[in-house]
C-alpha cells in the first residue's frame, strides 16, 4: 500500500517555508513592538476545556474535534483554536495576578475534522494573539488595528494589494441583552423552520445563533430576513459599540458593519470581527477574532475580560503569494532565490576534499550560505552542478591553486571570474565574503 499524509495534513517545503516564514517574521516583529510575549501550549489538552469553553453544541465541538482517549483512558483533543489553552494556562499557572494589560501571541497548528478545500485543511497554522485587560474600547480598537497592520506588512513598501482586507463588525451584546433576541430569533426560526437544512433544524433549539453562521444558500436567505441582535443591544453594549466605532474612524480603519455576523465559539460577547480577503473565494476569511471577557471565570479564574484574533496563515498567505490557480500580489520568486546557495565549493583532489569542512566553517560563521558535496568530479561535472542548484559563486580550489595561495571566484550569473591570493583559510574566507557581501 502506499504511504500517504493523512487528508487535509499538508507538508511544508522548503518553498512553501519560505514563505510562512516570511511573514511569521514580521507579523513578530510587529507584535514585539506592541510589547506581546510569545509562549508556547501544548497541542493536546483535556477534552473537557473545548467543551467547556468554544460549547457543547457548535459545529467545532460537536463535528470537527480530533478526540480520542489514551492509554490511560483519558479523553483528549488535538486543539482547534488557542485561545481555550491560552486561559487555562493563565488559571493554572495564576497569571492573572500579573500587571494587567496581559498580552501574549502564539503561533502553531491547529486541528479540525472539516472537509478540505482550498483554504480549508485540517491541520492549519494560526498566529493567535491575546489580550487580557479590563473592558476598554480603545485597547479593541488598537487591536484591530493591529491584526490589520500585520495582514497588511507584506506590502508595506508598495500601495497594490493595500486594499485587499475588508473588516466587519459587529456586536453580539452580553449575556443581558442576548436574552430577549434569542427568544425573537428562535421564534422567527420556527416560523421557518421547514425551509432551513437538517443541521439547522437541530441548532434552533441547540444554540440558535449558530443558525446565523450556516454556509447553506436557502439557510442564508432565510437568515437575511432575521432580527439583528444591534437592535436588541443594551446601554452599555450600544455605547461600547459606537465608542469602538468612533476611535476606529479617528485612527482610520475602516470597517463594514455586518449585524449577522458570529462566529462558531460560544465565548464571544460584544465586539467581534471578521478580515477577509478579496480573491479568496469561498474561505476568505483570514483572520477573525473578538471579545471573551467571560471566559477565563467560566473556566474557574477570576473576572478579567479579554479580546483576541487569530490569523489563518495559509489563508494569508495565498491572499499575498496566490497559489497554483491564480497568482498573487506579492511574487514568490523573490522568496525561492533566497534558499540558493550563495556560494558553491568546488574542491578537485582527494587532498583538498579534507580540507573543505574547514574552509566552508570560516565562510559559513560570516553568513554565507554554502554548499559543498564533497563528490570527486571534474571541474565540468562540478559546475554544472552549481549551475543546477542556482548557486550564485563557485569557488574552485584545485592542488595547483593551493600551491599558488590563489583560488578562483566565479560569478555563476555574469560567468566571469577572478582570481583571489590568500594566506590562509581564514584569509580567503575573508577576502571571498567581501567580494560577495552585497549580493547574499
Ligand atoms: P471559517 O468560517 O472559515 O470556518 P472559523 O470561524 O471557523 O473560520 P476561526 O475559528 O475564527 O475560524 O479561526 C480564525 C482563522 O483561522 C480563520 O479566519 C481562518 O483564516 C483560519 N482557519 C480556520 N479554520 C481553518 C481551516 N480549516 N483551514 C485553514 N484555515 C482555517
Ligand atoms: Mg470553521
């Protein structure tokens, strides 16, 4: 039988690396200046904490969760979303004690049974950032600004793709306000109840917001003629909203109220966005994210309300390289020459071969990227193998040479060359870095 990942598992090559790597970089970079911390938690955790906290019955819980029991019995799941482990860490380990605000960033895989598709997998990478502070409208509004500085810092030195992300908003009230529009929302359900898809029809009792989320096209129109809960939101909800509102168009961000907009965790209270992508299709979420302040106590911490996001990395990353169906803004290529060697060696002798760990070891400590296969060739066969790995210099080093103190740099693109006299190892290593610094 032959051997194949498991569906919806993807692997990552050196290309598609280069890439994730890129922008895990920089969406780094950016959250470090925002003074977030980044820690670690683990894949697996009690079953029990997704339960508890995304809800018994929503979709992630009910049908996308890799649950299993281990050898000792124990029931487990591979986690879908980090910001469950990110509260139960901070109970169990008493974080919350820590000066307030608490922000923290992680980034790592996560795991749903759902049906792969473009921009749908079942093992996915998210960069989760999480902020723990008492309730304040300007700290949201910050952090939206934030996941949409990192969305965008790919194209920092160019105006195109700027206008790709669109964010939408909404307000799913607090538990008081949300009392009285689902009892509204569950009767118009009813009303139509017959229309709605089997899986609905089990949410109207089961949870009825989720109804709102159904991807379903009848299910869609259904809900397009339903209450809206900003109509139902409380004074402190409704005031919340609009200061929210008000320092975003302060700060210039600008956002697309979207009233039946939820989300598929029964966390969520007040503010909850969405930022997606243009030309994704279908998946074109690529981060979302919203207010939690209820569920560190849920979990057993004290009160301290919080707001968080997640970005998709795949679904970022195809909405700035593309993929195999459609080219994006940014150009790949840029990203694949930097995993070219910068330097071939090309060592002719059984004498020299010894050598070449210490040469490549002087050139390697000042950055250069070197290759070196050690192969006794021709000096033919050997440059056609730099040519193949798109080395950008070979150089060659033969027993004459040696004798000479002189090697040979060869600029593989231009195919010219020069000869290099040096002392020493230490000394060529020198001499050929400076010849090449500007170029790796
Ligand atoms: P969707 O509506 O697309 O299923 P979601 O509401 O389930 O998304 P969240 O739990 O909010 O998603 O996760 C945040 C982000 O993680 C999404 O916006 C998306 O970019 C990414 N994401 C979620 N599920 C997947 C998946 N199965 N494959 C790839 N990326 C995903
Ligand atoms: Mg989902």
């Amino acid at each position: 039988m032959k051997l194949q990942a498991v569906r919806g598992f993807k692997d990552w090559l050196p290309e598609d690396f280069a890439k994730y790597e890129y922008l895990i970089e920089l969406a780094k970079n950016i959250l470090k200046t925002y003074n977030y911390k980044e820690i670690k938690i683990p894949i697996l955790e009690k079953t029990e904490l997704f339960v508890r906290s995304i809800g018994e019955f929503t979709d992630i819980v009910q049908k996308e969760t890799y649950t299993f029991q281990d050898r000792n019995k124990e029931f487990l799941t591979l986690r879908p979303e980090a910001t469950a482990g990110i509260c139960r860490m901070i109970i169990e380990r008493g974080l919350f004690i820590n000066p307030k605000p608490l922000k923290f960033f992680t980034i790592g895989p996560m795991f749903r049974h759902e049906r792969p598709q473009k921009g749908r997998l079942r093992e996915f990478f998210q960069i989760n950032v999480e902020l723990f502070s008492p309730l304040n409208p300007h700290i949201e509004a910050e952090l939206i600004f934030l996941a949409m500085e990192i969305l965008k810092a790919p194209f920092s030195f160019q105006e195109k793709g700027k206008n790709i992300y669109t964010l939408e908003l909404n307000s799913l009230g607090c538990p008081k306000c949300r009392i009285k529009y689902k009892e509204d929302l569950l009767k118009f359900l009813e009303k139509n109840r017959e229309k709605l898809c089997e899986t609905c029809k089990e949410r109207i009792i089961k949870n009825p917001l989720r109804v709102l989320d159904c991807k379903n096209e009848v299910c869609k129109e259904v809900v397009s003629k339903s209450p809206v809960i900003t109509e139902y939101l409380c004074k402190d909800c409704k005031d919340h909203l609009i200061s929210l509102k008000e320092i975003l168009d302060f700060i210039d961000i600008k956002y697309v109220e979207n009233p039946r907009l939820v989300r598929g965790l029964d966390y969520y209270v007040r503010t909850i966005f969405e930022i997606k992508a243009k030309g994704l299709g279908a998946q074109d979420t690529v981060a979302a994210g919203g207010r939690y302040d209820y569920l560190l106590e849920e979990l057993g911490g004290p009160y301290l309300p919080a707001i968080g996001f997640a970005i998709g990395l795949e679904r970022w990353a195809i909405s700035i390289f593309g993929d195999e169906e459609k080219r994006g803004i940014l150009d790949s290529k840029n990203f694949l020459e930097k995993l070219n060697p910068d330097l071939f060696i090309i060592l002719l002798g059984k004498e020299l071969l010894k050598r070449g760990v210490k040469l490549a070891t002087f050139l390697r400590k000042k950055g250069v990227r070197c290759e070196i296969t050690y192969e006794e060739k021709s000096l033919k066969a050997q440059l056609k193998n730099a040519d193949k790995l798109s080395a950008k210099y070979s150089l060659i080093l033969g027993e004459e040479e040696l004798k000479k103190r002189s090697a040979i740099l060869r600029d593989m693109r231009k195919s010219i060359q020069e000869s290099i006299d040096f002392k020493d190892w230490e000394d060529l290593s020198v001499k050929v870095f400076e010849k090449i610094k500007n170029e790796i």
